[in-house]
C-alpha cells in the first residue's frame, strides 16, 4: 500500500461477497482442501493448498463454483477491461492521414 493513501476499500459485502457468498464459499471449503475440486473455469484441479475464489457468471448473476485465483482475476481484469475500453471515445482528426 501507497504510504500516505487514504482511500478506503468498500466493504466485502458491498462487492458483491456478502453472506450468502461467504456461506456457500465454507460449504465449498471441505472440497477443495480435500482436493476433490476442479476449476470451474480452466477445469483443472485445484491445489488444495492454493489459494482458490468462490467464481460468479460473468454478468455476476450466479456463482459458477470454486476458481483457481489465477483464473478468477484474470476473468475478473478482462471484463473490467472490455467495460473501461467500450467508454473510449474515437478521436476524430481533421484529415485522413
């Protein structure tokens, strides 16, 4: 963290992780740390001594099960980037170059 940064992150279940999300993420607990788990996403298997993620549907409607966190993030940063890239605005010149 930034010495001097002052801005506070929102709450957990202000981002979407509230207590139905904390609920079903223990019940899938057990599993992976059995190593009984595989990714929803890339379906391998996830290590029972990683860290893993409780994963949503891409439009976070639902959840699609436990995540590799690699996995997650990455789906997590390319969405956020496909919304921040279709704010962009063209920039029209003056001419055809």
């Amino acid at each position: 963290m930034l010495r001097g940064c002052t801005v506070a992150r929102a709450k957990t279940a202000d981002r979407g992780y509230g207590s139905a999300h904390q609920k079903l993420r223990e019940q899938w607990r057990p599993k992976v740390e059995a190593g009984l788990v595989d990714c929803a996403r890339c379906q391998q298997p996830i290590d029972p001594d990683g860290p893993w993620d409780l994963g949503h549907t891409d439009d976070r409607t639902g959840y699609t099960g436990p995540e590799c966190r690699h996995c997650n993030r990455a789906a997590g940063g390319r969405n956020g980037a496909a919304v921040t890239n279709g704010k962009r605005v063209e920039l029209r010149h003056s001419r055809r170059w």
